[in-house]
C-alpha cells in the first residue's frame, strides 16, 4: 500500500491509501477519485515530503488526517437519509429503467415512483420523449 497526497483542479488537497502507483493511475483515469471537498473527479498527485524516521522521537510520525470536516460530515448525513428515503418509497428497477419508465409514461405499466439506472444517452432520451426523470446523485462510499 502506498499513502498519496491528491490534489483536485479545484485547489483542494487530501490523502488517500492506493495499492501500488498504477492504482492510482487507473482510478485516475476513469474517474474513480473523487475530492472529499468538491466532489471533483479531475485529480492529481501533488507534492509530498517523504516520511523521515527518527527526526524527532517527541512528535507523532504523522499528524491525523481529517478528511471531511463537520460541516461536510453533516452534509453527507443529510444525503444519505434522503437516499434510505427516496430507495424505501420507490421500486428499484434496475437497468430496466428506461424500459419500465416509458411504459409508466405511456400507461403500460401502473403509475409508481421507481429507481434504476440509465446512461447519459438513455435519459436524454427519455427527457426527451417527456418522459420525467431526475438523476441522483452518488454518495460518496458510492464514488471512492
């Protein structure tokens, strides 16, 4: 395991634990990191000083590392009641989504709050056949 300190494009920087150096590189790569405090996915390695031993016996190796700080704890608590919410009033359909959801539209199916999953190309379309649809937004856990 290596420690990598990581910088997003909006100037926030935090740490992060990744197997081996191409680790990092693939999670990079396909958008799987993702800043704590913007929720950017367009990440880097930034600078790090190497860990010394031995410098000072007095101070603690490494200093702890808040990664999300109350107001962000807090926020993220609020999204992931709102999710138990929305996942216990609607029916998950999984990748039948567009399916399920045009005939719900077209009065094939009856009228029920769902969830599932779609690709960009498949909700717009969606949206544009008039068809009601609102994205949701991944939890964190979900994204790292």
């Amino acid at each position: 395991m290596i420690k990598y300190r990581v910088a997003c494009s909006g100037g926030h920087e935090f740490e992060s634990w990744f197997a081996d150096s191409d680790s990092f590189e693939t999670q990079a790569k396909r958008g799987l990191i993702m800043c704590p405090a913007c929720d950017s996915r367009d990440v880097r390695k930034a600078m790090m000083a190497p860990a010394l031993l031995g410098a000072r016996r007095d101070e603690p190796a490494e200093a702890p590392v808040a990664l999300v700080d109350e107001k962000q704890q807090a926020l993220r608590a609020a999204m992931r009641e709102l999710r138990q919410k929305i996942d216990a009033a609607t029916d998950d359909v999984g990748s039948d989504f567009p399916q399920v959801a045009r005939a719900i539209h077209a009065g094939d199916e009856p009228e029920r709050a769902i969830r599932g999953q779609a690709t960009l190309a498949e909700a717009k379309a969606l949206i544009e056949e008039g068809v009601s649809v609102a994205p949701l937004p991944l939890l964190p856990e979900e994204a790292n």
